[in-house]
C-alpha cells in the first residue's frame, strides 16, 4: 500500500539556509586533477556551496528551520516533531534534531535525526506525513542539512568535484480546506549494494585509530559507475511501478523533482520515462549533490519562483547509500 489512508498533510512553509562561500570548477581544479568542462560535461555542475570554519550541520538546520516556521507563520512552540535527515551531523550524538530544538525553543517538540543517504529527504517527509496522518502530531518540522564537505576527501577527484553544504526545511501541518496534501509514499532499499557508497571508519566496525587515519577511511568512498548504473537499471522501473501503485500514470505527474546527483542521471531517467524535460527541476549547476537537502533545496527555490499551480503534483524522488530509495507524491 501506497497510498495515505489518514488526516490529510500539507506543506505549510519552506526555508533554506546556505553557506556564502562558492566554490567554482575552476577552485577545484587547482586543487586535484580535473577540469571545468569534464565536470560540467559529466554531472551538470558548475560550482557548489561549501561551509566555512565555523559552520556546521546544526547551523544551517536551524536557519533553515527558522526560515520555513517564517514562512509557515508558526512559532517553534507549535512544533510536535522535528525530523533532521542527515548524513554529516555535527556528531554521532546528541543529534542534530536536538541541537536544533534546543536553539529553537521548540519546547513540545521531540526530535530525532534520520540518516539513510540521500534519500534521506523521501524518508524524513514520509514519516513526518505518516505522524500527522495518524494523528499522533499535527505540526512537523523536516529539515534536510549537510556539511558533506568535512568528509569528503579532497584529494579525490572522483567524489570531490560532486558535493556540496546546505539545507533545506519543510513545515508539515495538518492539511485545512483548499491546502495540499501528500497522496502517497513508497520506500525501498538494497542493501546488497551497501559497498557503493561508504564511509567506512570511525564507529564500530573501524573504530578511529592512527590506521584508519592513514588510509584514509574517515572519508566518503564511492563506487561511481555502480551507483550511475544501479539509478538507470532500478529508478526508472521504480518510479513507474510507485506511479502505478498511487492510482496514476507518469503523465499525471506536473513536476519531478529528482535528487540532485548527477545531470546526466536525471536526463537519462526523464528521457527512459519519456519525461518532457520542462517538468523535471534541475538546481544542480550551482549547489551540486547536497545530499539529504537537494530536494528541499530545490522545492524552496521552486516555490519561491511560483512555479506550483493549485491542484499540481509534484513527485519527490531520491536515492543514496543504502542502497535506499523511494518517492512521495503530493497535490498542491
Ligand atoms: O547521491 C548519490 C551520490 N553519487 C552519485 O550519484 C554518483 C553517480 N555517478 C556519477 O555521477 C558518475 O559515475 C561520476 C560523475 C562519479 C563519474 O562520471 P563517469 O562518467 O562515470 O566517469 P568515470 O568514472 O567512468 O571516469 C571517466 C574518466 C576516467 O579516466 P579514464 O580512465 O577514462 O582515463 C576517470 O579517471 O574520467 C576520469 N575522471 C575525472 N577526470 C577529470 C574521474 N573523475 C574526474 C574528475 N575530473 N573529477
């Protein structure tokens, strides 16, 4: 089952926050071996956030939280749940969830991080939608925020050039008369494939020593070809099959909003679909992969823009270590 069968959910503010500093192909190339063009050619990107010193996940988790309540006109003490899904949080714990609710002031609120890739996004907003659909909350924070940049190896032109910092947060409220709501939800993984997107020391099974230091295993290692290849070989099957399962066809769908990992893996997968490239929103050039945020970076930018028109859908998908992936569907 696909399909939200409870109260309905909208969304009811965005926010992103993002770091000032841009860091071009151009920067990149006087630091490892690469070129603008071969970066623009392969991934679509031109240049990409990167946090300073002194900023750090929580950071622009709360900026952007601050923006979206901003937006939604709500205070924090409306809160009954924030969800920060991320992939660089400041530490393994406290989480960033509640690092975040105690700046806030989100004195109701419980708070949790969700770490599941890139995907990360899909899954944070599908278990918020589910809280509020059942009843057990009526107001969710769901922030997206990473500072990838700190574990990225940047003596490795193979996943370098490809990441960027931000956030990105949505405001869940229960859905009034002439508000959206989010129509379905569909989660996967393969966890078979689990080598192609690592960082392998630092916890328990490599725990940090002078050795994982050495090798460098407290970096993100990528398997690049396999992960191009596992998105054009599942996602495109997956995003039919989850339309179908939601009672719709690919026609029905007005916007997709694809994670933000590669130009050439979203062209491929719309042109696969038959996908007119006019609805597929594409921010990469300037904020590469922000990971767990490049969705709701995006739809901020999107809605900013006016872009949605009442009664569109909008399809939200995404895939990452894991591997995860799934899709959320919702109607303005
Ligand atoms: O959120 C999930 C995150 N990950 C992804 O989505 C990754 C998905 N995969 C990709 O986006 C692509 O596989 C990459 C962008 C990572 C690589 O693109 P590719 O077209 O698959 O290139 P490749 O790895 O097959 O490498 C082609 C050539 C190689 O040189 P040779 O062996 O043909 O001489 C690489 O050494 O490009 C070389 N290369 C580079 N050259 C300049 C690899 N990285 C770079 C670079 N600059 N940064």
């Amino acid at each position: 089952m696909t399909l939200f069968q409870g109260i309905p959910v909208c969304i009811k503010g965005t926010g992103i926050a993002l770091p000032e500093r841009i860091m071009t192909n151009d920067d990149l190339s006087r630091m490892v071996e690469t070129n603008d063009q071969w970066i623009r050619e392969r991934t679509g990107i031109a240049e990409r956030r990167i946090a300073s010193p002194d900023e750090r996940t929580s950071v622009f988790a709360e900026r952007a939280a601050r923006s979206a309540l901003h937006d939604a006109g709500m205070t924090p003490d409306d809160v009954d749940m924030i969800i920060v899904a991320t992939n660089s949080p400041d530490m393994l714990f406290p989480g960033v969830a509640p690092t975040i609710q105690g700046a806030l002031g989100a004195t109701r609120a419980g708070a949790f991080d969700l770490q599941s890739g890139c995907t990360g996004g899909v899954y944070a907003l599908t278990v918020g939608v589910s809280g509020i659909s059942c009843g057990l909350w009526e107001n969710v924070l769901v922030v997206g925020s990473e500072t990838i940049s700190r574990l990225v190896d940047w003596t490795d032109r193979n996943t370098c050039v490809l990441f960027g910092d931000g956030a990105g947060a949505v405001v869940l409220s229960r859905s009034r008369v002439g508000d959206g709501r989010f129509l379905s939800a569909e989660l996967r993984s393969d966890g078979t494939k689990s080598d192609y997107l690592t960082l392998p020391a630092g916890l328990a099974l490599h725990p940090a020593s002078h050795e994982t230091v050495d090798k460098r295993m407290h970096y993100v290692t990528m398997k690049g070809n396999d992960v191009f290849k596992f998105v054009n070989r599942v996602i495109p099957v997956f995003l039919e099959e989850y339309c179908e399962s939601s009672g719709l066809v690919l026609d029905d769908i007005d916007w997709w909003f694809f994670h933000q990992a590669n130009r050439r893996i979203i062209e491929r997968t719309a042109a696969r679909l038959g996908i007119p490239i006019e609805k597929v929103v594409i921010n990469i050039e300037h904020y590469g992969n922000t990971s767990a945020a490049s969705l709701f970076i995006a739809l901020n930018e999107f809605l900013e823009e006016k872009r949605l028109q009442k009664a569109q859908k909008v399809l939200f998908t995404a895939f990452g270590a894991g591997m995860t992936y799934g899709g959320i569907i919702y109607e303005a």
